[in-house]
C-alpha cells in the first residue's frame, strides 16, 4: 500500500493540522516508508482471527445513576484561552 | 408526474436519568452555563469514562418497546470529527454493534395501519450548546454527555403525515416507557429526516436529502412537504438533485443548502478502547421486559374490550399516558357495572373543559370522588345535563364540591309536575307556532318546546318529564 | 550518605528512626537538582516547587503526563502550554492516601510519550547521567535519568510500548510496566488507551515493589481498571529462583541485538541458572510483526485521544480569525514534528478505505501475539529478554530515521499488546560503560513473580549498587 502527498493532505485535514508544502512532502515519504514496513503484515493469514480491541476479560463496568457535585464554573474555565461571562468562547465558525 | 416518497426518520432522545452517560454530572435542565461539568464531560486530559447503568436499563426497556432485538455482545465506539460544542473532538456512540435493531412499530395514518421498521436504537452523548454571535461562539458545556438514544426508522415512511403519525405513536410509546420528557421544543426530543423521491414504479432510490432544524412535529411536516414538493418541481424539470443537508426555516417555512462539512464525512469509527464491552444476558432483558408498563396500543385495545370504549374515544384518551391513567382511574372506580356513563363525561364535558383551558384532562385537578359524586347527581335525575356541565366549570374553578356548588345554586331539578305543568302552558301560549307545527307531525317542534320549558326553569325541570307531560298535554289538545 | 542518594525504603526507616524528616529529604533533593539538573535535564519547568505544607513521606517525582491538581502537566507539549489540571490522577490520591508527596517538579519526556529517546521533549532533550551524549531512553526518560542522578528517590512513568522499561535499562534503573488494568488511568494524560500504564521507576526492587503496592488497585473512575484483591508485594522479595521455569524467546536473540548488549543479557541468564532456576528456549512466533501492529493501534488511539488538544479549553491557542484555521493552525504550532507524524499514521489507519486494511488488521495480529504469550505461560514461570536491543545511543542518532528510532521498541512493545507485565532491572554494562537491562515478562496479573525473579537477581549481583559519575 502506497500513500501519496493528496492522501496526506487529506488526513491532515481529517486531523486538523496545517502543514507546510516541505513539511507535507517529508512527512509524504516518512509515511510511505512507515507504511512500507507496517506492510509486513499483509503476509499473515488472519481471515478467521479475531480482533483484540479489549485485552482484559472484563465487561459490564456500570456504575450507579447518582449524581456528584461538578466543579466550580471557575475551576472548568480556569484553563480557557478566551471566555465570557462563563462561556468559552471561539472564534466565528465557518466551515 | 407523481413520485413516490421514501422518507427515513432519525431521532435523537435524551433520557432523563439523574446524571450524565460517563459522569456522575446532573443532568438538570437550564442551569447556569458551566456550572454542570467536570473533568469527564469536559473531556479534559487524563479523564475516563464510566457508563451509567440506568442508561442501559433505560435504553433496553426502549428497545425492547419498539419491538428490537437486543444484542447479546454490544460495545461503544468512537466517531471522530472536529466541532467545538464536542470537547474530546470525537463521541462516544455505537457504530456495527449497535444496542438494538430490527424492530417496528404500527402507526395507524389517515385511517390506514401500517407498520414501520426500527433499524436501530444505539446509545450515544450528546454535545454542548453553541451561542452564535457577530464574530464569535459561545459554548456551554452544560448539557455534554447527556444520554442519547438514535432512534432511526427504515426508510417506509411515504408521506409528511405519516412522518407525523409515525412521530406522535413514537412519541406516545416513549412517554409510556417513562424515561425521556419527549419534549421537542425543549430538545429532549429531536428528529432528522432523510428524504428521497423517485417515479412510482421505479426500484432506484432519488438522490437523498438530509432534512435538520426541524423543532416542531409541524416542522417536521412542513419541511417534509416543501421538500417534496421542491424536488418533485425539480425532478419534473429533469434537473438533478445533489445529495445534501438541507436546514428548515421554520419563519421562511422553506429549507436551505447547509454548507457541507468536509467532501465526504469520515468519522473514523473504531471501538472506544476506555469502556470494556457489555454482554447482556437473557435474565436482564427479561426483568426489563417485564417492567415495561402496558403501551398505548394495548391500553386502548382494553378500552374497547373492557370498558366499551369506541376506538375514536379510546384512542383519545389513550394519546396521553396521564389522561389515560387517570380515566382509567375514574372508570375503575365508577360503581356501574355499565362505564358508557362515565366514559361519556370524559370524551364530552371534561375534555371540552381540558381544550378550554389548554390543559391535560389529568390536570384539570377534579378528583375522582368529584367527579363520581357529579356523575351521581345527574344519574338520579336530581340534576340536569345541562347544570352538571356549569357545575362541573364551576369545581374546576372554585375548588368546591359538586354538593356545594348545587346547594348553593339551588339546581336540584323540579320533578314536580304541578309546577312543571304552569311553566308548560306559559311556554306553549308563547308559542303557538311550534305547537302547530309539533302537532303537524315536525317531532323536532317537541324539543324546543322541551328547550324552552326548560330554560324558563332555569334549567331545573327534568327533560324527560317535561317531555312526557307535554306529549301528553298536547296529544290531548 | 546524602538522603537523596538513598532508596526510599532505606529513607523510610530514617524516618521511622528519627533520623530524617521529609523536609529534609525535599531539601537535599532540590540541593542535588539544582547542582546537576542543569547538565541532565530531568525536570522541566524549574520554578514549579512543591508547596512546603504538603511535604510528607517520601516525595515521588511524577512524569509529565500525570494530572496533578494546580500543578502544570504539559505532557511536554507546546500545545498543553500553562496547563493546570482541575483534579489529581488517582495515583496522586494514592500516594497521598499512603503519607507521600510528590515533588512538584515534572518530569521530562517525549511529547506525550511519543518516542523513544526523550528528544521529542518540547523543552529540549534529558541527557543520560551515565554519558551527557547519550539519550535516557524514552518516553519516561526524564523519570529514568532523575532516578539514576539521585536527583529523585523514586519517580512514576508511563508505559506504552516500553516507556519506563527502556528508560529505565537506558540509565541502569528498575523499572515495571504492571498488568494493564493493574494501577488506574484516571489523570494520565492517554497516548493509547489500550496500552497505557503507569509504573515505578525506582533505584531497586524493594522499591519498586513498595511503589506498585501504594499505586495498584480497582479504580471506580477507569472502567479498565481490574477488581481484584492487591497482593503485598513487598512479601513476593524472595531470594529464591530455584526451580522456576524461564523461557528465553529465540526471536529476541537475532540480528539487531547489539553483540555486547547479547553478552551481558547471557551472563545474568548463567547467574540466573546458577541460582537454581531452569531455562529453556521457547517462540513467540509473531514478535516480528509487534513493531507494525503496535504503531498501527498506538497511532489509530493517539489521533484520536490527542484530537481534543485543539485550543478550545486549555492550552495553546494559535492567533485565528475563524474556527478552522484555529484548530489547524494551533495543532500545526502546537505539536512537534514526531506527534503530527504518529496522529498522521493512525489518522489514515483509521480513514475510510484502509480501516480494513491496517486497523483491524492489526487488532487481529494483536490476537496472535497474546496468544503467543499465553502458549508459552502455559508451561513457563516467566520470560527473560533484554531489555532493549542495544544500549543508550547517542543524542540525534536516531532522530532522522523514524523507523530506526521505532524499532528501538522491539523487546519492549509486546508486553503492552498481550496486556501482561514485565519489569526491566540493571544487568550490567557495556564496555562504554552504558547500562545494560535485563527484562522479565510475566502472566497476566503476576508481578509477584517479576519481583520474586528480580529480587533474587538483584540480591546476588552489584550492579543496581552503581552509580554515575556526575
């Protein structure tokens, strides 16, 4: 499996990171080569091998529908790059 | 030309447990911004989630209800994608091992049954709350991580209306089940659509346009219906349809392109690897099973069976779970072996009174005992029809008791044929015409007179006597 | 003796005696950090000082990704810059519950633990106290050196693919990755959930035991945490090997292992031997494919658990006019070179198409490489390994070649897939003088036996005893 410069573009975008036209075309290659050795894989025969998406055996952690006190609106906007009258604020959404 | 419509539905419904999905935050509505969060549902660093057993049982007795088949294996995943009322950039849902699927339930629309598939009900979280303004947004994180239910139906809806019945029968069942508010305009409850049309005939599906904003069932009609009519227009034009989100403006009663996010959506689903699987067993579904409570399809049916309920009636109350229980409470304990009675003061005067004052027929606040004693007083004849309905207004008004009411108004009827004989003659010398004419064989002539002796006691005399004594009196004459 | 140059058992018994306070240990610590440091690197953030009232115990030096309530956690990257969490990670509570402290100095690391080496640090390398030219090993490379510079007395780290175990041996420490599941999550700031751990880093076994005794246990509030009773592990310090089953994996003793490295690692196996325990050769057929499988699923969890750093609510936010650039342009100042790279790979690991393909892929051979472990467990005591294939390598040798700096890793990854634990301890030296570790892998929840093994090691060589000259 190769992977080219417009896919890489297009999983930054996914990922919401800008890169620069060196960037992209270093990291392009990086991947490729990553890509290349990950590609070992494609020799197993795994058709009826399950996958391990938990590797403990354990299911059902529930817990009981009792609420508990949030933290103080200051504690949660202590961090906030920009708030108002306890929002947090962004900048204008465009898409 | 004609189309045939094919409309899915997908709606969103927040349950209303204590606390959130994956934190022990309320869920309490309208509170200050930001006031409801914690490191969880903030999604800051470092934090896990922690699943809310009640959601689960809740989700369950939904699934079950819309007659699903609950999985035995089911898990949580992960759907990323970047929107800053989303605090982690990704929420936890349910992609190809969904709660539930395979289910139905039966609408009945203009007259016709029909059933309508359930695809599935998977668990998710629900986002925060954007304020849009001039050159900014503001977000409140209040309601993140609130317990969601996707509901989405099988795309065998085929009209706006039946969209709208099929909304309403949801609705009913969901209130039933007791674990949402339901409530649309409060956003408890929220409904995409997913429309398409093609010729009749044809076994291609349209172009799909995804419908949203919708915040009304009427908004869901009547965007459904411009949709259906724009693309009809556009499809008679040849022109083709782009597959789209479209918003509903509910002031323009019109929809409109919403700008579309990235090309094609890639969420990235893989399993959340912070939440372990859940394994349901069959003695769960069981106890969920057996507490859910009779739904508004059987309650009506046992209305027919039982109480003598006409469909249209029983359907009435049964639209309603509080009306519907609490009738059922005054018919239980209404002595009379024959309810026809008691049902007939539900579908007439109180729910007249109830459509008066906007209410629910349970929140008119008449108690049982009232109502039975009003009820009683018109069956011994000592009050008319007519003063029972003033009566009852003037309970729900005052909070008096029937006894009082009639006391003080002095409305016990005159069943006294000395009396009821003066004010007769009065009415028949007033009214020589109807007289004539009753004698000329027009019946209906003998009512008004009955009306008349009747208003001129103040609605006191007793109809049936009234009119006996005059059949009597005038067959005579 | 400097108090900072002991191990926190021999400083609880001062306490106990009266010799010492932890006052003074805190002092003599910062005394040591204040000479040193400036050549080592360990600590970021110099003016973060503990606040004196909460001094107590023996104080904990705590890596950069672990919450610390008030106290910045950056995770070593630009993008979590002035962050100050709202709560404590469960280990915090933990060792405050058991009488300790931490120092409220972080440790350095890779950028959210995405490395090998240490170098990926926003604040710039930590040097190797055994040789300034060399890495400590990464991620917890900080933990690693500020342990082997007396610069801490013991150190917590985390643990995705080898970061306190290749650390550790890097700088001649004890370091254990526990079962996943064993010591709770909450407040590590996640690389890759399925894999993360936290573990000790500690100058010996008695240590590292009294550590994961304060730090293990079922966490209500990490739904991947296991219920189960914690063993005392401090009574598994048993001198005594004799007779137990070691399989020695003859997929890890081929071309890639540094010759030198293959000496020191066969001696401590003969030590072994002599104390009575038995080997045999055994194969975990899959670990060639451990490299591949585990930068699939580390990379696919870490794009998406790093996507929330994106200047909405803490951290770095980029100067931006509208909603997208913002996130693009924070992401794209806000994260080195190695962290786009990685939420790359996993991004596209995940994206519609190749899900199949590499993901899933991966979750399966995920499945073989466990089952590897539990074949061999069925009639072993526990694996003997190095620790990693060479030892310290030099500062930018390898940060030109990704995979290179990957494939450092490969003694290490398999652990974190196959959920079991493995602890890395000082087995000797190369002729450079660099440190050699020596890694025992164990079943599912049995570190007693990584302890007992290690102990025995321990208490019948010297080599934990050395010290590097600063």
């Amino acid at each position: 499996m190769s992977i080219d410069k417009q896919i890489v573009e297009h999983v930054a975008h996914l990922a919401r990171i800008e890169l620069g036209e060196l960037e992209l075309s270093r990291l392009s290659k990086q991947l490729e080569h990553i890509l290349g050795f990950i590609d070992k894989l494609s020799s197993l025969d795994i058709e009826k091998t399950h996958p391990t998406s938990h590797i403990l055996p354990i299911n059902n952690v529930l817990r009981e529908d009792t609420p508990k006190v949030s933290i103080p609106v200051e504690k949660a906007l202590l961090n906030a790059p920009s708030k108002k009258n306890n929002f947090f604020v962004v900048p204008k959404i465009i898409e | 030309m004609s189309y045939e419509v094919v409309i899915g539905l997908e709606v969103h419904l927040q349950l209303k447990t204590k606390t959130k999905a994956f934190c022990a935050c309320s869920t309490e509505f309208g509170k200050e911004p930001n006031t409801q969060v914690c490191p969880v549902c903030l999604g800051f660093p470092g934090s896990l989630p922690v699943f809310n057993k009640t959601v689960l049982d809740y989700a369950i007795k939904v699934a079950l209800a819309l007659n699903c088949k609950v999985q035995e294996y089911t898990k949580f995943d992960r759907k990323n994608y970047f929107y800053p009322d989303l605090p982690k950039n990704y929420q936890i849902s349910q992609f190809d091992l969904p709660l539930s699927s395979n289910g139905f339930i039966d609408i009945v629309s203009e007259g016709i049954e029909k059933r309508i598939g359930i695809t599935r009900v998977h668990i998710e979280e629900d986002a925060g709350k954007l304020i849009h303004q001039d050159d900014l947004s503001l977000i409140d994180f209040n309601r993140t991580g609130i317990p969601l239910l996707e509901i989405v139906s099988e795309p065998d809806i085929s009209s706006a209306q039946e969209s709208h019945d099929y909304l309403s029968t949801l609705k009913n069942i969901l209130e039933y089940l007791d674990v949402s508010d339901c409530d649309m305009e409060k956003g408890t409850l929220r409904c995409d659509a997913n429309i398409s049309l093609r010729p009749i005939g044809s076994k291609n599906l349209g172009v799909k346009t995804e419908l949203k904003n919708m915040n009304s069932f009427k908004g869901v009609k009547d965007a459904l219906n411009y949709e259906i009519q724009r693309q009809s227009a556009l499809l008679d034009l040849n022109e083709a349809l782009t597959q789209e989100t479209r918003l509903w403006d509910p002031k323009a009663s019109k929809t409109f392109t919403m700008r579309t996010k990235e090309g094609a959506k890639d969420y990235r689903y893989f399993p959340e690897p912070d939440l372990p699987p859940f394994i349901i067993k069959v003695d769960k579904i069981s106890e969920i099973k057996a507490s859910i409570p009779e739904l508004p399809k059987e309650k009506m049916q046992r209305f027919i069976s039982d109480y003598g309920i006409s469909e249209y009636d029983s359907k009435v109350l049964v639209a309603s779970k509080r009306d519907a229980f609490f009738a059922e409470e005054c018919i239980k304990a209404y002595p009379n072996k024959d309810k026809k009675a008691i049902v007939n003061w539900f579908i007439g005067p109180l729910l007249s009174e109830a459509n008066n004052r906007a209410k629910a027929l349970a929140d008119l606040g008449i108690s049982i005992e009232n109502l039975l004693s009003l009820v009683t007083f018109v069956e011994r004849e000592e009050i008319s029809h007519l003063s029972a309905k003033a009566v009852l207004t003037e309970v729900l008004d005052s909070a008096k008791s029937p006894e009082e009411i009639i006391r003080e108004k002095n409305l016990i009827q005159v069943s006294d044929s000395g009396a009821i004989k003066n004010i007769m003659e009065e009415v028949i010398k007033e009214n020589a015409k109807s007289v004539l004419d009753y004698k000329a064989g027009k019946s209906n002539a003998l009512m008004f007179l009955v009306g008349q002796v009747m208003r001129k006691s103040g609605g006191k005399t007793n109809p049936k006597i009234v009119q006996e004594l005059l059949k009597t009196r005038l067959g005579d004459a | 003796m400097e108090l900072n140059n002991l191990t926190a058992h021999e400083l609880i018994q001062k306490i106990n005696n009266k010799e010492t306070t932890p006052q003074d240990i805190v002092a003599s610590l910062h005394k040591r950090i204040k000479e040193k440091d400036a050549q080592v690197k360990a600590y970021v953030r110099s003016d973060e000082l503990i606040d004196p009232t909460h001094i107590a115990g023996i104080p904990v030096s705590i890596k950069d990704n672990i919450c610390t309530d008030g106290y910045n956690t950056e995770c070593c990257s630009k993008v979590l810059e002035g962050f100050k969490p709202p709560y404590n990670a469960t280990v915090i509570e933990k060792i405050k519950a058991a009488g300790h402290s931490f120092l409220g100095l972080k440790l350095n690391m890779d950028e959210f633990a995405f490395g090998s080496s240490t170098e990926n640090s926003h604040f710039g390398p930590t040097h190797n106290p055994w040789n300034l030219n060399c890495v400590p090993g990464g991620s917890s490379g900080g933990s690693a050196a500020s342990v082997a510079a007396d610069e801490a007395i013991w150190a917590l780290g985390s643990d995705t693919g080898g970061s306190i175990r290749q650390p550790a041996s890097f700088c001649g420490i004890v370091g254990l990755k526990p079962t996943y599941g064993r010591v709770s999550r909450f407040g590590l700031i996640a690389f890759a959930s399925s894999l993360d751990q936290i573990g000790p880093l500690t100058k010996d076994v008695r240590d590292a035991a009294l550590l994961t005794n304060i730090i293990s246990g079922h966490d209500a509030n990490d739904s991947t945490s296991i219920n189960c009773a914690i063993p005392d592990f401090t009574k598994s310090l048993i001198n005594d090997v004799h007779s137990l089953k070691i399989g020695i994996p003859k997929e890890y003793f081929v071309e890639g292992l540094d010759p030198e490295v293959k000496k020191v690692a066969e001696e401590s196996i003969e030590k072994l031997k002599n104390l009575g325990a038995q080997f045999k050769e055994v194969s975990l057929p899959h670990t060639e494919y451990a490299v591949p499988v585990y930068y699939i699923i580390a990379t696919a969890e870490a794009s998406s658990n790093l996507a929330r750093f994106d200047g909405v609510q803490y951290g770095f936010r980029a100067d931006s006019s509208n909603l997208i650039e913002m996130y693009k342009k924070t992401r794209a100042q806000g994260f080195g070179e190695e962290v786009k790279r990685r939420i790359l790979l996993g991004t596209f690991a995940l994206s519609h198409g190749y899900y199949d393909a590499y993901y899933l892929k991966a979750l399966k051979v995920r499945t073989l490489i466990k089952q590897d472990f539990d074949n061999v467990f069925k009639d072993f005591d526990c694996i003997i390994t190095p620790t990693s294939p060479t030892a310290a390598f030099e500062i930018g040798e390898k940060t030109d070649d990704p995979l290179k700096m990957y494939l450092s890793d490969i003694y290490t990854i398999s652990a974190n897939l196959a959920g079991i634990p493995a602890i890395s301890l000082p087995c000797g030296f190369t002729k450079k003088g660099l440190p050699v570790g020596l890694q025992v892998l164990g079943k599912h929840l049995d570190e007693e036996m990584l302890f007992r093994v290690a102990y025995t090691y321990e208490q019948n060589t010297e080599w934990h005893k050395m010290k590097p000259k600063l």
